[in-house]
C-alpha cells in the first residue's frame, strides 16, 4: 500500500499530497496544536487524531485527495471547453487541486469531530474529568475550524454543482456518523440484526460519498460529459467500499493475528458471517467470536465483496484512456484487494 500510494503521489507531484498541511500549519492551528498538548497523559481520542497526522504509516489520511488528483489527471482536459487549459499544471486544473484540499480538510475535520467522547461513559484511567471536557471543546472547536475552511474554499471554486455534490457530501457523512454513534451507544451491539445490504447503506454515507462525490465533482470542475461524471463517481464509491471491507478484514487475515485482537461487530466478515450462521447461532456464539467468525464462510464472503466492488472500480476505469494516472488507479484497487 505504501508503494503504491508514494507511486502515485510522483505522478500527481508530490507536495500536493500533503494537502491539508497548509490549514494544519497555519497560526489558528499552531495554537489549537499548543492547546492538545494540555491532553498528553490522557486517553482522549483527539490524542491519537493527532499523531495520526504524523505518524500515519499507511498513508489513509491523504488517500482521497491523492485520488481526487488521479482522476482529474486520467481523465485529462476537456473538449468542451479549451480556453481554460493553459491553467493545467502536470495534466491538473488549479480548481481540481483546490477540490482535492478541500476533500481532505472535509475528511480531517471528521476525523477530529469523531474524537468526542461521552463524558458518562468516562473511568477514572481515562484521565481527570477537567481534561477530557477540555478535549471535547477542542475537538468541535479544530473541526468546525477546518471544515469552516473547506467551505470557504469551496465557495471560491465559484461553481454551483461542485458546492451542491460536496455540501450533499458533508450532509452523508453526518448522517453516516450519527447512525455508527446510535449503534455503539447501544449496551450491545447485537441488539439490531444487521444484514450487509444495511451495512453496505451505512459505509457509502460514512465512508464512500465523500470520494465518490469529490471525484465526479472534478470531472465537473473540467466540463466532462455525464458519463464521465458518473464513471469517476463509481470508481470513487467502489474503490472505498474495498479500501473499507479491506480495513475490516484485517483481524481476521493477518497471519500474526491473535484471538485478543479488537474487532468491530459490525464490521462486514461479522455481519455476513452472521447471515450465514443465522440470528440465534449467532448469539450463542458470541463468546467465541473471532475464531467462529475466522473459521466461518463471513471472512471468504467480505474477501469476494472487496473484490467485487474493486473489480467494478477496475470497470469504471476503463472508460477513461490509459495513461499513468490511469494504471496508479488501478494499483491502488490491486492494493486494497490483496490478501495473504
């Protein structure tokens, strides 16, 4: 995956893939960084959020403006309209690189909100009650200050069905997040009987809109026909259903896996594993989970639907013409589809 990301990020010039550094890096953020250090000592999840900016090995963080920066490059300049090409910089419209920030500031302030505790849920080795409030209020306050920035930005882009798509993207993931949030407040989770078609409904909002939306928006920002708008659209959707089933797979195909490592029971192996076994099998077994679930057809199932939805994104791809942004593309569906 790394590999495959640093390729990518050559093609599209490789600064551009550290996008939202710039508002990470301003005076109001330099400050609100000072502040998170008052939660060193916690465990409040802003912490993490943090480190995650720096220290982040798999390179998710930047993954969706790099693949914002992709498609406009595969997809190329537009024929419908020539007078604006001279502005294309390494095959790219200075709007598509304004879209491509804009979409991981929106993704970065998320990320930062989603670091909210419940104060009620709090034990006494979380940290002082004082500091983990105060973290919240930095937590709603950074990401209201980035998403603030996106929306200005996007504002700047000056083109109507660009703020349409992203606004109506903003309003999935809320939604996307407050369904995972009532979920995960239940005592059990156990408590819905989840089947993958309601899975696959909550992933597109809270994970796959955002691309999927920013990548026909680019296509937009260049004056590409609507069967244009709707192939990057697609490739967007699927690519991040697999980078999410990929995501999910995770503990329980790793083969250091052990039987201690957290999972969620909502992830896809877990949900289709519980369609195979059936409502009540499934709840009997519950104490036994990850090796009922590994020994079960859920993982060999959400393997097949990470495939799937890669091979659509693959399919997707296929209208646009071959080039190296292209074929990077397509390197990043091989990457989020391979399994040992």
């Amino acid at each position: 995956w790394s590999q495959v990301v640093s390729e990518a990020e050559k093609i599209v010039g490789y600064p551009t893939s550290f996008m939202s550094l710039r508002c990470l890096l301003s005076d109001e953020l330099s400050n609100i960084a000072m502040q998170v250090r008052k939660l060193v000592g916690t465990k409040h999840p802003l912490l993490d959020t943090a480190r995650g900016f720096v220290y982040d090995s798999r390179n998710n963080l930047q993954m969706r403006g790099l693949v914002v920066l992709l498609i406009s490059k595969a997809a190329g300049p537009s024929t419908a309209d020539i007078s604006f090409q001279h502005s294309m910089v390494s095959g790219i419209y200075s709007s598509q690189r304004s879209l491509a920030e804009i979409t991981e500031l929106i993704h970065t302030a998320f990320l930062v909100h989603r670091g909210i505790v419940n104060i009620g849920e709090l034990k006494s080795c979380d940290g002082p009650l004082k500091d983990m409030q105060f973290g919240n209020k930095m937590a709603v306050l950074s990401g209201d200050f980035l998403l603030a920035n996106a929306c200005t930005s996007l504002a700047q882009l000056q083109n109507t069905k660009v703020v349409e798509l992203i606004s109506s993207a903003i309003g999935d993931l809320v939604q996307g997040i407050y369904y995972e949030n009532s979920q995960s407040s239940e005592e059990s989770c156990l408590t819905d009987d989840i089947c993958i078609s309601t899975w696959k409904d909550q992933v597109f909002l809270s994970h796959s809109a955002l691309l999927a939306k920013s990548c026909q928006a680019a296509m937009e920002l260049a004056k590409h026909s609507a069967e244009i708008q709707d192939m990057a659209f697609q490739y967007g959707k699927h690519m991040s259903m697999s980078h999410k089933l990929h995501s999910d797979l995770q503990p329980f195909v790793k083969e250091s896996s052990t039987d201690t490592v957290a999972f969620s029971l909502n992830s896809a192996p877990a949900v289709l594993h519980q369609e195979f076994l059936g409502r009540e099998a499934w709840i009997k077994q519950i104490r036994e989970l990850q090796g009922a679930i590994k020994a079960g057809k859920g993982v060999t199932s959400a393997i097949d639907l990470c495939r799937f939805h890669g091979n659509r994104a693959l399919a997707a791809l296929e209208r646009f013409p071959p080039s190296e942004a292209r074929a990077a593309l397509a390197n990043i569906v091989y990457a989020v589809t391979r399994f040992p």
